[in-house]
C-alpha cells in the first residue's frame, strides 16, 4: 500500500485520479472514496517540474511547483486574516502523490463589469461567478460556512449585499453570486464596487478569497428622463444620446448621436392637442447655447403625428440640457 489519498469538496476518487500527474495513472488505484498512490519517482516529480536538480528536498522546495494543488509539497494555513501557503517538513516524495500540476488558483467565470439599465425599470442585478479551484478552504478554516457578496459605492457605504451557503460539493461547481440593486434613486451612470468573501454562519467576514480581487461594475443608464417643456426640452444620461420626444410621454429613448422627434400638430391655445397646420423649421441647443439650425423644414397637421431625424450638430455629454425649437 502506498499514500492514501480521499475525495474532497465534491471531487471524486476518480476526479482526483484523473487530474493527477503524480504518480503515473498506472500506479493510482481508486478504491470507493480514496486513491492508493504508489511508485513515485523523481524523475517524475523532475520532468513535470521542468527542473533540473535532482534532490528530494530541492524538488519539494522548487518555485514550480503549483501552490493551487491540494496534494503537494506545500499546505494552506489561515493567519486569522488571510490564507497563507507554507512548506511541508520534513520533505516527503510522497507529499507529491495526487499533485496536479495544472491545478487552478481561485478565478472568475463571469463577473458583470457594465450592467444596462433600461428605461422604466426599478432595479438591475450584479452577477458574479467564481471557481474556487482545488484547496479545499473548509478544512483549513472550520468556520467557513457562506461566500457573501457586497456591493458598496465609491464612498465605500453599503448598497446590497447577498450570501449562498458552501456546501459540500462547493470545490467542484460554480459559485453564482448576485445581488439585486434598487435603482429608483439613481438618474445617471453609477459605479459600484463588489466585494465577495468567506463569512460565517452569521454572514460576518472570516477571510478574503486567495486571488479574487474586489472589482468595479459600472450601471449604465439607456437613459430614463421627463419630458419638459414644450419647447421639448430634456436632460441627457448618457453619451452622445438618439432623442425620441413625445409629447406628454414620460421617458425618452437614447443611443447614438442623432435625433428623432415626434409631436401632434401644433398647440396654439394649450389645449393639449395639434389644432394648427403649418411648415415649421427644426432649432436645437445644448445647455442654453446659441440656437442651431438642424437644416429641417416639417408640416405639421392637425390630428396627425408627424416625424424628423438626422445629426445633431453639436456632441452631447453626461448632464448636457438639450432644447429644440419650432420656427417659422
């Protein structure tokens, strides 16, 4: 009988056995939940290391070797802050049994960077979703019981936050992390920070995650904002905005940097209705600047909507008040 190896975290014997590369394949027996590992050789350990000495303890000891492996030469500690990585004494060539030298660090799958929010809605969701790798937290750190989520603002104040259990098979699927973020306050593109951690059973911080970093996510507004005036004035949300005015709407749509424009006739005596036919021409101006001609002659009829677009003649920014005005 050779080292004992068991399945861990929702990795099987054969799991372990098949992403092994020490020992050979042929000299791992998989038997119910563990794996008898015998005749390693340093050669072995030489040749998957790409070194060149030679030495139990220079093998051990090596900067190639993959510290992300949960059978290695090396083992994982908690310091009360963070997870610490260290060096197994005394060297053993057996602490090689199971290694896997392409074992990942703790990574993103997916993580929601710029989230859309349209027109009308009242919340947007943050998804972040996480591998955790092969070191198996839970038995370095008993108390680890949640992964927990939180999302914060530039001032670092908490938004949302949200946690899922660790269970069992926690090593070997997905961690889908998400929070859900009330809008309803917001009115222009929002940056928020995103933390994810180890916590306890009373959802308190225990531990960062090794190599998860915090990360930025950005909402980007496709742009909610309230007719004006009837000179069919309005505030911009985002970048270089496409303008679909409607009169007594209540939002409007944006995009790129070109205008749309609908109005219903003319009102001459504010009734609320087009009651005037007429040919107007199209003016628009950015932030209480000069009026532009945007080179359109429309008619207007009464009881019929009429339609304009093309470019605008000016750039438009975050916060940017654009007026447009009806000329004879």
């Amino acid at each position: 009988m050779g080292k004992i190896i068991s399945a861990y975290g929702g990795f099987t014997a054969t799991d372990i056995k098949n992403r092994a590369d020490i020992p050979a394949q042929a000299d791992m027996t998989v038997s119910g939940s563990n794996v008898d590992c015998v005749n390693i050789k340093v050669s072995d350990v030489k040749n998957i290391l790409g070194e060149s000495v030679t030495g139990v303890g220079a093998l051990c000891s090596s900067s190639k070797v993959n510290i992300w492996s949960w059978f290695s030469p090396r083992y994982w500690s908690h310091n009360g802050t963070d997870f610490v990585n260290n060096l197994i004494m005394p060297y053993s060539l057996g602490s090689f049994s199971g290694y896997n030298h392409y074992a990942n660090h703790p990574f993103w799958t997916t993580k929601d960077t710029v989230i859309t929010h349209y027109e009308g809605n009242n919340s947007v969701q943050i998804n972040s979703y996480i591998m955790l790798g092969e070191i198996d937290y839970k038995a370095i750190l008993g108390s680890i019981n949640k992964i927990k989520i939180d999302i914060l603002d530039t001032d670092n104040n908490l938004i949302e936050t949200n946690s899922i259990f660790v269970d069992s098979n926690y090593l070997h699927v997905q961690q889908n992390l998400y929070a859900t973020i009330n809008t309803t306050s917001y009115n222009y593109d929002k940056t928020l920070k995103i933390q994810i951690y180890f916590a306890d059973n009373t959802d308190s911080k225990i531990s960062s995650i090794p190599a998860i970093d915090e990360y930025n996510a950005v909402i980007k507004f496709y742009a909610y904002a309230a007719i004006g005036t009837n000179n069919l004035s309005d505030a911009v949300r985002i970048d270089n905005p496409t303008w679909s005015l409607l009169r007594g709407a209540a939002s409007v749509q944006q995009g790129p940097s070109t205008y749309i424009l609908n109005y219903n006739g003319i009102d001459s005596d504010g009734n609320g209705t087009g009651d005037v036919s007429a040919y107007l021409q199209i003016y628009a101006r950015k932030n209480g600047g000069t009026w532009q001609s945007l080179g359109q002659t429309v008619e207007f009829i009464p009881g019929d909507t009429w339609g304009a677009n093309g470019d605008l003649p000016f750039t438009l920014t975050y916060g940017d008040v654009v007026d447009f005005e009806l000329r004879y």
